[in-house]
C-alpha cells in the first residue's frame, strides 16, 4: 500500500473520532438548555443541508486546487460551527452553526475519497472499504471518548463551564492541531503544472449535465439506501434507551459495529472486489439487508439478536460502501474525480436530510414502522439498481448489434 494512501487513511480515522466528540453529549447538552426534543432531528438534518449543498462545489475546487488547502480551509469553517454551537445558547442560531459545519466538513469528506481513489491504481475497493471502515471506527472511539469526557469531574475540572461547552471547545482545538498534521503530511495525487493550468474552479461542475440516467437511478438508489441505513444508525440509540439499556452497552455495540466493519474491510472486501457481477451482487446484499432488519426489531431475544444477525447486516454494509464508491467513481476521469465524488456526497446528504425528519415522525408513531421502512427503503433502492442492470445489458446488446452492423 503507498505511503500517501496510508497517510490519508490514518487522519481520515482521526478525524472522524474528532468529528464524533460532541455527539454522545449533544441530547444532554440540549436539554440542559430546555430546547424541545423534536431539534435533534433538525440540528442533524441543517448539517447534512449544508453538506449537500457544499459537497459539489468542494469536489469541483478539488479538481483544479490543492485539496489539503480546501480540507484545512473546510476544517477551519467546521471547528468555529462547533465552537458557535457549543456556545451561542439560542436554537435558532444552533441551527444556523450547523448547517455552516455541515459545509466545512463537507470538504474534508469528499476530498479525503477523492484522494484515495486518485491514488488507487489497482487495489481502489480495497482502499475504499479500509477508508470506510476506519470512518466507522474512527467515529465509534470518539463516540466513546466524548461519552467519558461528558461524565469526567476531572475534564470538567480542567475547562470549566456550565455544561458540557468544555467538550465543543476541545473538540475545536483538537482540529486546530489536526490542521497542522494535514498541512504537513498530505500530499495531492495531482501534478503542480496539471493544476496550474486550470483556471476556472468550477468547470468541472459541467461534468453534473453530462450524467446518463443509469447513473442518476444509481445515485437516487443511494439515496434511498442512505435514508435507511441513516434511519437504522440514528434510531438504534433511541431503542436502546427504550429498552432501558445503558449508554455503557450502547458506547459497546456501537465500538463492537466498528471493529466488523474493520474486519470485513480486510478480509472480505479484497474477495468480493474480485467478482465481476458487481452490481448484481449489491443488489442481493440490499434485499438481504432488508430480510435482516424486518427480523432483527421482531426477534424475542434483542440483545443476542443485535450482537449477531444485525452485525451481518454490518458486514453487508461494510461491503456495500466500496462497491458503490468504485461503481460512481467509474463514472470520472482525471479532471472530474473531485466532482464526482461531491455529486454522490451530495446524493447521501440529500438521505441524511430526509431520512431523520421523516425517521423522527415513524419512530413516534411506533418504533417498529421506523425500522420497517427501512427495510422498505432497502428494497426500492434494490429495485432502482434492478432497473440500471437492465439499461446495462440493453446498452451491451445495442453497441454488438452496431458492431455486427459495422
């Protein structure tokens, strides 16, 4: 594996265990500040607006500027959101620090892929599925952390503040030294005399009216799938306080999600990568995935149930990522990766905005019809991909006709 590949992995891990501080103390921080609950979903889905709206134009930049210059510059914008968050005490402008963050971490998301795949020459779902992996346990230690941090009389010692501001704080200045490790170490898959012979940043963003309508059901597909699979991560730490079970058990399952991911990354991953019918085969694993959660929710023993039939749903999940990054990464060349990877960020923004608004009105009608239509999301999604299998071998069968023809 190259040097630079390995770089890029490394600070992609830490900063999803950064990015994921705040997280565990955001539903206790906001009800200390007397905010209505239903803000969760809001303050979630402004930032996945903001990441959406962004994605695109961070890729383009991405395709004609340095990307550790874009990633520093976006980092920068997401530390002060969180600092603006973690400090203003007004939901409404909580909001608007939200969707600012959502359009500074939106540059470090796709430009972190976007350098994996231009680096990749042979190995790039392998690459891709490690990236992803690490993405999960990288966000399930910082998870953790910020769990600890939020009930430590020794941290709330050392930044002292009325509630759990300290943890916002410390998650910026972190990213300050983050920034200084991106400056150093990264390196752009892109030559200097390639880049400085681009002179318009957005030109690439023609490449948006370009796409067939194989790859636009591809991207509504993920969408769908997204919605789902947003809907099963947001809402499992819900029922797991439903259910009366500790955050303690929750901090575990979500560390034990991680480390299947990581495992599935480098053992199976490299097989799959191999099988030729790749579209046919994320098809199967999203009408599996589905079958598993209609089962899982129903199952008399919950805990025995999540700890092994949801985790191969993990393990399809963890499949699942690279495959469908290698398939729209297909759909680039060397001038347009950055775009690209922007366009599908914006794609599973576009889930991550509608699947907890939609989710949060399921889940207070009755839990189990959240997770029911999650599954349903899944099979939609399936169907989509159906349908692009079948313009695919349509489109074979005309080009050997033409070529009989010729």
């Amino acid at each position: 594996m190259k040097k630079n590949i390995v770089i890029i992995m490394i600070l992609f891990f830490i900063m999803n265990a950064l990015n994921n501080l705040g997280h565990p103390v955001t539903p206790s921080y906001v009800r200390y500040l007397e905010i209505p609950e239903y803000m969760f979903g809001i303050f979630y889905a402004t930032m996945s607006l903001g990441m959406m709206l962004a994605s695109p134009l961070w890729g383009s930049l991405g395709d004609t500027r340095k990307s550790k210059s874009l990633i520093f510059i976006g980092i920068i914008i997401y530390a002060l959101a969180q600092i603006g968050f973690g400090l203003v005490h007004n939901q409404y402008l909580m909001v608007l620090f939200r969707f600012i963050g959502g359009i500074g971490i939106a540059a470090p998301l796709t430009l972190f892929v976007t350098l994996i795949i231009g680096y990749s020459d042979n190995n790039r779902i392998r690459n891709l599925a490690i990236l992803a992996a690490l993405s999960t346990l990288g966000a399930s230690l910082g998870y953790k952390i910020g769990g600890m941090l939020g009930d430590s009389d020794a941290f709330n010692k050392l930044i002292p503040t009325p509630s759990y501001e300290n943890i916002f704080i410390l998650q910026a200045l972190s990213f300050a030294v983050f920034n200084i490790f991106v400056i150093l170490f990264i390196k752009d898959y892109k030559k200097e005399d390639v880049i400085s012979k681009r002179k318009n940043p957005f030109a690439s963003l023609g490449k948006i009216k370009t796409l067939d309508t194989k790859f636009l059901l591809f991207l509504i597909s993920l969408t769908l799938i997204t919605m789902g699979s947003t809907n099963l991560g947001k809402y499992i730490d819900v029922y797991f306080n439903d259910l009366n079970l500790s955050t303690n058990s929750l901090g575990d399952f979500v560390l034990v999600t991680g480390i299947v991911s990581v495992l599935t990354s480098i053992f199976i991953v490299p097989i799959v990568s191999k099988f030729k019918k790749q579209l046919t085969f994320i098809i199967i694993l999203q009408i599996l995935s589905s079958i598993i959660v209609f089962y899982v929710f129903r199952a008399n023993n919950f805990i025995l149930t999540i700890y092994t039939v949801y985790n191969v749903y993990i393990i399809f999940k963890a499949i699942y990522l690279p495959l469908e990054q290698n398939y729209i990464s297909r759909h680039a060349d060397k001038d347009s990766i950055g775009t690209i990877t922007g366009i599908r960020q914006s794609f599973v923004s576009i889930g991550n905005v509608i699947g907890p608004l939609v989710g949060g009105l399921l889940y207070s009608v009755r839990p189990l019809l959240l997770f029911d239509v999650s599954g349903i999301l899944f099979l939609l999604g399936a169907l989509l991909l159906f349908i692009v299998l079948i313009l695919q071998k349509r489109g074979l069968k005309e080009q050997n006709i033409e070529q009989e023809i010729l």
